[in-house]
C-alpha cells in the first residue's frame, strides 16, 4: 500500500516546533514506516509538487507568503497549522500593536525602506485558507502531532480539547499560580498541554490560543477573588494572538 506524501512547509517562524518534532528521535522512526516524506527544508534536500498532507509552520506576514500558502492548499488533501504562530499568530502579533513602518525602522534601521522587507499585518493560517486540523502550543507536543497524523491515517477525526488549561490543573492537583499573585491564562486557555507551565512553576502564557467558548464569568470570578481583573488577563494575551477577543 502506498504511504501517504507529508510535505512540512514553513514561513515566518523559529522552526521551534519543526524541531520537535526532529526531536522525536524513535517516534520519528516510527513515523516514518506510515508515512514517506517528500518535502521538508529542516530536514531534506529534495523538494516534490505531489503530497495528500502539508503541515504548515509558521504566520503569514507578507502578500507574497498569502500567494504561496494558498498554492500549497490547493494542492493538498489536508492541512495541518503547526504551532502558535501558525494556528493563531503567535508572538509575531507583537508587531501589529505598533506602526509597522515604526517596527520595520526599529528593525533594519536605514534598510526599512527596502521593497523586499515590505510587511503587512500577521495572520493565522486559517484567516487565509482552509485549515483542516490544528496542533496549537509553542512549541507544539511533537505527541500531539503523532496522535493528529494518526487519527487521519485511521480515517478519525482527532480530539481537540475544548476546555481551558485549568481543567487540566485540578486533575494534577496543581497548586493555582494566582496563589502565587500571578495572573494566569489558564482560565480562558485551550487544554491539551497537560498544563505543563503550571506544573513548571508559571504561570500559563496563553500559547494554544482561546478555548471556543471562554467561560468569562467563571474567569472574571478567578480575577475578583485574587484581587485582578480581566484587563489584567487581557494584557498577559498579548504575547500570544493578541487580537484574540474574550467573548462568552
């Protein structure tokens, strides 16, 4: 039986969760007897127009990177948005809360002007095409992936969780980091990270984006017992998808 074609595309990132899944090491190899890689500049040479899956990392922050997100969707069965900055903009939103004339010149000081360092504002994969599943976090759990691309191979629709991170914390019995007078995502934060921060001793940075449906009164009741408001959650989204709205 023919193996299904994986092409792993990239676009403005760190290629931090490319690397784990290079990171994988045995699962990799495990991964490979499923699937036959045809394309990935991380990790390969050669280069194919033929592939069933494209997993995409990275936010489109340029007219030219549209174009070429929307080629890779129209040749391609399913795909996948990697990471944070793929599935919901990421870090890369920092830079839409300024001028983006301001933020170029802050860069490349006198170069700014160049036509080539042209940049528009960030978006997620989806707000461009189609994205048919999401692996959310930064970096991503190279597991989670496995699990998705699996999934897909059995013909099943992969779980995504739609409850926040701290569902996951009361199931470790991990200690609320607002005890600690942090202001903490977790509340309004997608699981599915087994809420790693908080059980590293921070508080959640919001990298797997906004569940569905924020429970906002429940969030708004974390913030008044710990003396915050949501405001103050507001300012800690920020870093990740900062145009994310909480809306019940």
């Amino acid at each position: 039986m023919t193996k299904p074609r994986i092409a792993v595309f990239d676009f403005t990132s760190c290629e931090g969760c490319q690397l784990q899944v290079l990171n994988m090491e045995e699962q990799l190899l495990e991964l490979l007897t499923i699937v036959d890689p045809v394309e990935w500049r991380e990790a390969m040479s050669e280069q194919s127009e033929a592939y069933d899956i494209a997993i995409v990392e990275g936010s489109i922050t340029r007219a030219e990177d549209e174009e070429r997100l929307k080629a890779i969707r129209e040749n391609v069965r399913i795909l996948i948005a990697l990471g944070a900055c793929a599935t919901i903009g990421g870090v890369n939103r920092l830079k839409d809360l300024d001028l983006l004339g301001d933020v170029g010149r802050r860069v490349y000081g006198d170069d700014a002007d160049m036509g080539q360092l042209e940049s528009a504002p960030v978006k997620a994969l989806h707000e461009v095409v189609e994205v048919d599943y999401k692996v959310e976090g930064c970096p991503v759990d190279a597991g989670e992936l496995m699990y998705v691309i699996r999934c897909l191979l059995a013909g099943k629709r992969p779980v995504r969780p739609d409850y926040p991170v701290c569902v996951e914390c009361k199931m470790r019995e991990i200690c609320c980091r607002y005890a600690f007078n942090e202001i903490c995502l977790g509340p309004i934060t997608r699981a599915g990270c087994g809420a790693r921060c908080p059980a590293n001793g921070t508080w959640c940075f919001g990298c797997r984006g906004l569940v569905d449906h924020p429970n906002v009164e429940a969030a708004e009741a974390v913030m008044s017992e710990y003396g915050k408001t949501i405001d103050d959650l507001k300012s800690r989204m920020l870093l990740f998808g900062g145009n994310q709205e909480i809306t019940p």
